[in-house]
C-alpha cells in the first residue's frame, strides 16, 4: 500500500542524504588539507625557495579529489531527486487505487 511505499522512500532517500552528507564532509576535509598545502607552498616561496615537487604533486592530487567528490556529490544529488520523483509517483498510484 502507499505507506509501504512511504517507507520505502523515507527509507532509500535516508541513505543517499547520508551518502551525500559524508561526500560533503569530504569536501571539507579535502579543502582544510589544500589551505595547508598552499601554506606550506607560499612559505617556500616566500623564502625564496622551489616548493617540492611532491607538495606540487599533492596539491594536483588535492584539486583532482575536490573535482571528483563534487561531481559525486552532483550525481547523488540528482539520483536523490529521481528517485524522490518515482517513488512520488508510484504512491499517488497507490493513494488512487485505495
């Protein structure tokens, strides 16, 4: 019936927000590391110094992370919606044949 159906939205949107929310704490995490690595950048600059090649090689690691983790983000977002969208569907179904 169309609260099964409920639930079972509730149920499957629950987890994508969850997986949404942790993608975002991500973000965060990998944000938090590229002040420190652009610090870490400007410091050797500032004295004067080549920064490492390996701080060069984290920082491009770094932006490639950031850029995959929002285009996850963007993909959740959207299979969030699609499937908010069917199951919307299949319960206005249900509440008529009730």
């Amino acid at each position: 019936n169309s609260q099964t159906a409920l639930q079972k939205k509730n149920d499957s949107l629950t987890q994508l927000k969850k997986q949404i929310d942790f993608q975002q704490e991500q973000i965060k995490q990998l944000q938090k590391d590229r002040i420190m690595f652009v610090r870490q950048e400007r410091e050797y600059l500032r004295k004067g110094q080549t920064p490492p090649a390996h701080l060069k090689t984290m920082l491009e690691n770094n932006q490639k992370n950031l850029i995959s983790q929002k285009e996850n983000i963007q993909s959740l977002q959207s299979r969030y919606r699609n499937l908010e969208a069917e199951y919307d569907k299949i319960i206005a179904r249900l509440k008529a044949l009730e």
